[in-house]
C-alpha cells in the first residue's frame, strides 16, 4: 500500500510542475462557472415565469439547477480528462522511467493502481473547485442534500471510468497526442453509442443504451443510487484497470 | 548469486540472446563485454525482470526473475543504460521515491538516502532538480538509486558512460568498494575498464558467449603464439619468403605498405625468440630494419580476436588498413567502432 500511495503522490506532483494541473483546473473552473451562471439564470427565468403565473413560487433547484449543471459537467469532463491520462505512461515510456517502475519490487497492479489514485486526486480536486459555487446555492437558497451527494458519487465514479480507460488507451502507445485523442474518441463513442439504438430492434438498443457511459449518470444527479450503475461503474473502471495492467505485460513480452 | 542458464531472447526472428549461461558468485563483479548490440543490454534487462526470457531460466539471489519477481526486484538495484530520473523531481525527492517504492521502511530512509548520496557524490546537488543535472551527474545520481535499498545484486548497464576521467575513476573505485558485499554485473564496452575493474569478464558477441574468463587468463590465453612487428625498407624487394625461411616463424603477413617501406607481421611459435635471426637475415639481404618491436597482446586484441573469429569473415582485416605507424591501439580502435556501429 505503501508503495501504490508513494506512486500516486509523484503522480499528483507530475501534474502539478507541468502545466497540466493548473490548465485543467483553471479552464475547468471557468467552464464550470460559465454553466453555472447559465443553469441559474435559466432557474430565475423559470421561477420569475411561474411567479407570473400563479403557480408555486419556489422552484426546485435540486431538479432545475444543479441536474442540467452537474450534466454539463460531464460533457465537460468528456473533453478533459483525456488531457489528465494521456501522459500517464506515454511520458514514462519516453523518458525511460518505465524501466525505474518495472525493475522495482511492484506488481503491474500496483503501478496502475498508483497511477489511477494519483488521476483521481487531481480530479477529486477538479470537483472540489465547484464546491465553492454549490455552497453559494445554501447561502440563497435551499437545496436538498441527497441528490447532490449522489450527484457527486455519480461524478466521481464516471470520472474514474473516463480516466481509467485513459490510462489503458496510454499504456498502450508511446504518443501522447495519440493516447490522447485515442482516449477523447473512445470516451465520445461510448457517450453517442445509444444514438444508434434508435433505428435498431428494441433488444440492440436496450444493450445500446446500457453501454452509453452518460446514461448511466443520470438517475445519480436525480437523486438516485442504483445498483445497476454502480456495477456499470464499477466494471468499466475495473475493466480499463485490467486492460492497462494486462497491456504493460504484453508490452513487457513485446519488448 | 546470480544464475543464468541457457537463456535465449528472441524478438520475432531477431534472436537478441541466444543460450546463454553463466553464474556469478557472492561478491564477486563480472564484467559484461561486447560491442553494441551483441546482447548486454537486453540480458540484464532480463535478470532485473524488465524483459522475460524467451527460453531459460534466470535466478538472482535464488528467486527465479520471473516467477518471483517481486522478491528477486526487491534484491536487486539496476542503473539502465539511460538513468531513468524524472525531470520534475529534485535528486533528494528522486532518491525518497525510489526508496518508498523499494519498501525501505520510513525509519531508514533518511540515513539510506543519505549514504548512498555521499558515495555517489550527489549531496550537493540534493535540491537541484533532476532535468537541470548534467550528464555526469545524472548518471550518479542513476547509481544512488540503483545502491539506495542496499541490493545484494547490482546490475550497471554502462555505469561509467557519459563521466568525465576523474568522476571514472570515482566511479571505478565506488564499484570496487560495493563489491565487497554486492554482487556486481556491469556491462562496458570500453576495455581497460574491465581489466581495471572486474574479476571476470564474459565476451558476448551477436547474442552468443565468446568466452569467459578472468582479465588475466583472457589475454594470457591467446599468447600461445609471439607476434613482433617489423618496419622494413625493402628497396622494392619481397622479403616475406626470405623471413618465412627462418626457425621458428610460422608466418608473414604484411601490415602496411608505402612508398617501398613496409610493416610486417612476424608470428613464431611461443617460446621461439626469433628476433635475432630475423634481424639477421634483413640486414643480411641489404634491406633497412626501420623498426622491431614484439607485440603485446592486449584486452583489446583479445575481444577483437574472439569477436571476429565468432564472425569467419571481415574484420580481421581491419589492422591491414593501417599505415605505417603501426597496428596500435588506434588500429584496434577504429575496427572496435567499426562493428560496434552495426
């Protein structure tokens, strides 16, 4: 355990010497907060709409704000979390390092491991950036507590899918840019993947719409915990765990 | 300590290793020779686990490296050919991750980090980051790393490349001090370093083991035969049959010509001093004796030898290009790069 944390800290280091971590972070925070405001000024639009209409004065903000944004969010996600991965083995790989990691008493495991945790504490950090917008929402209004928890919990998990199947995508290529792009596609197919389903039989597309990695976020930012997307989650990270540790091994056969 | 037995590596069609079996004693530092690309590389690749061997078996310190590997990695402390730094990181930080990710238990760290800095000589450059260093420094701090976790085994891919003479000889005294109790592999091809540093040398050739043997029998193996280096102004005349004539020479080969003087290559049986009858017979004949020294055969010779038997044909004519000034060193210089560039 040592071990796997000593690589997640040099991991997290990485980003920030670079320029990475303070790009994603800053281009992050304004694109979050552009939608932010764009999501709030919908929300008053729609109160000051129902105001005039004699309806119920006070609008969910839980289902008419913090639902659209957190959506947004992935979409957002989807673009930038390639940019976290896409170096994670290619630079090693380039700079020899790799030879430092494989020659060390570690298992493959372990320095994926490492490496997945150290993505996920920049990302973790990424989405603690709009805790700040969140709590100016309990400042003035009175959003629920649940959905928002799960909104983060599903975040995290879908997260962790995109940089899991990042790292797998970078373990196998020396080049960046194409673990990158590799990376950007893979993730935009699985988003549009139930696009298809729609001219297919009823079957195709239920498998369809299952696999679509976006699909599965929404019942989270409802509110709702379902095992299904948990194990959905939880597959895919395993899966592009899997495949990075068994890619670093073929590599190692290959030369 | 370090065992191998008929390891081959093959990458597709290329064999890189082919069958190759030696074992290294406790304490003991084996040298690795061989020009580039004759397979160094890639079978300390595959004792430190980086590569797994096509055929064969590997064991250092009696933990097979690849079915045991974690154990066999936590005994062994590698310096690959490049020193695998990371760029962003300060030598001191280096050094704390690769001592955490070595699992040296947080109480030794500081003072593990902090002899294997001292004997490397990198204490000054401790909060320099490790991109900033130049290539002298790199490669020692390469070699902190590699002794930092107090290994039974070092595996030293070219530890002296890219130092400048002093920090060699730093370097070459640094691995003579571990030896004691390390068991130490190291590859060169530069050969006065074997001869300085290693108890015994194994020559490997296009993937194959040429020989193996200590410094001393290696160079002493091969003077079964006594070669003296003529320097003779023949006026025009072929002295080669005239010296053939003499006791005890075996054969004549011309070294070097020009402008009517010529170098000869005199080889006579061991233990036939035929100097002064082929003196004789120069001067006898009226011809110029420029110059007449016997040759030493030296490390260098040794693997030129071995390394172009291995290969039948080319090479051995590598010292005919040379001019008059004689098959020296240079000579064997300009043949060692001429194969090391293949």
């Amino acid at each position: 355990m040592g071990n796997i944390m000593a690589l997640a800290q040099k991991e997290l280091r990485a980003y920030f010497v670079s320029p990475i971590a303070y790009v994603v972070l800053g281009l992050f925070a304004v694109l979050f907060g552009v939608f932010y405001v764009a999501s709030l000024n919908l929300m008053v639009q729609l109160s000051m709409g129902q105001f005039g209409a004699g309806g119920p004065q006070v609008v969910n903000i839980n289902e008419f704000m913090i639902r659209p944004l957190f959506g947004n969010t992935s979409v957002v996600l989807l673009f930038m979390l390639p940019m976290l991965t896409m170096r994670s083995y290619a630079e090693e790989k380039r700079s020899g390092t790799m030879e430092l990691l494989l020659t060390s008493p570690l298992t493959d495991l372990q320095i994926v491991m490492g490496k997945f945790l150290g993505a996920m504490a920049l990302y973790a950090l990424m989405l603690s950036l709009t805790l700040i917008h969140i709590g100016v929402l309990f400042w003035y209004g009175e959003p629920e507590w649940a959905p928002l928890l799960s909104g983060y919990l599903g975040l995290l998990l879908m997260g962790g899918s995109f940089i899991s199947i990042g790292l797998a995508i970078s373990s196998m290529t020396k080049n960046q840019i194409v673990a990158g792009v590799a990376t950007f596609a893979v993730l935009l197919l699985f988003w549009v993947i139930n696009w298809i389903g729609d001219a297919s039989g009823t079957t195709t597309q239920a498998v369809l719409a299952y696999l679509s990695i976006l699909e599965h976020f929404d019942d989270f930012s409802k509110g709702v915990i379902d095992t299904t997307h948990l194990t959905y989650y939880g597959s895919f990270i395993t899966l592009g765990l899997f495949l990075t540790a068994k890619s670093m091994d073929s590599e190692r056969w290959n030369g | 300590m370090v065992e191998v037995q008929h390891v081959t590596k093959r990458y597709g069609s290329l064999t890189a290793v082919d069958d190759i079996s030696f074992r290294v004693e406790r304490g003991e530092i084996l040298g690795f020779l061989g020009p580039n690309g004759a397979g160094k590389t890639t079978t300390m690749r595959i004792l430190t686990g980086y590569l797994p061997a096509t055929e064969g078996l590997a064991r250092v310190a009696g933990f097979d490296v690849f079915e045991q590997s974690v154990e066999a990695k936590r005994r062994t402390g590698y310096l690959p050919e490049t020193p695998p730094l990371y760029p962003e990181m300060t030598v001191i930080e280096y050094l704390r991750f690769v001592a955490r990710i070595n699992g040296v238990p947080a109480s030794d760290r500081q003072t593990q980090i902090g002899l294997a800095m001292e004997r490397t000589n990198v204490a000054d450059m401790a909060d320099r980051y490790c991109g900033t260093l130049s290539k002298g420094y790199r490669q020692r701090v390469g070699l902190a790393q590699a002794i930092l976790h107090n290994p039974e085994v070092l595996i030293l891919d070219e530890p002296t490349a890219g130092l400048d003479p002093r920090q060699i000889i730093e370097t070459r005294k640094l691995i003579a001090e571990l030896a004691g109790d390390h068991t130490i592999i190291l590859s060169t091809h530069i050969l006065p370093e074997v001869s300085q540093t290693c108890q015994r040398v194994i020559i490997i050739n296009r993937g194959r083991v040429v020989a193996v043997d200590t410094p001393g029998n290696l160079t002493a193996r091969l003077q079964g035969s006594q070669t003296l280096y003529l320097q003779v102004d023949t006026q025009g005349a072929d002295p080669i049959s005239s010296l053939e004539g003499v006791a005890g020479v075996v054969s004549v080969t011309v070294a070097a010509q020009q402008d009517g003087v010529a170098g000869y290559h005199v080889e006579s049986g061991s233990g036939d001093d035929v100097r002064r009858e082929v003196s004789r017979t120069i001067v006898a004949n009226g011809w110029g004796l420029l110059e007449l020294r016997p040759q030493q055969m030296s490390l260098e010779d040794v693997f030129l030898h071995l390394t172009t038997e291995d290969e039948a044909a080319g090479g051995s004519e590598a010292a005919e290009d040379a001019t008059l000034d004689g098959p020296d060193e240079d000579a064997g210089e300009t043949a060692t790069e001429e194969r090391t560039d293949g």
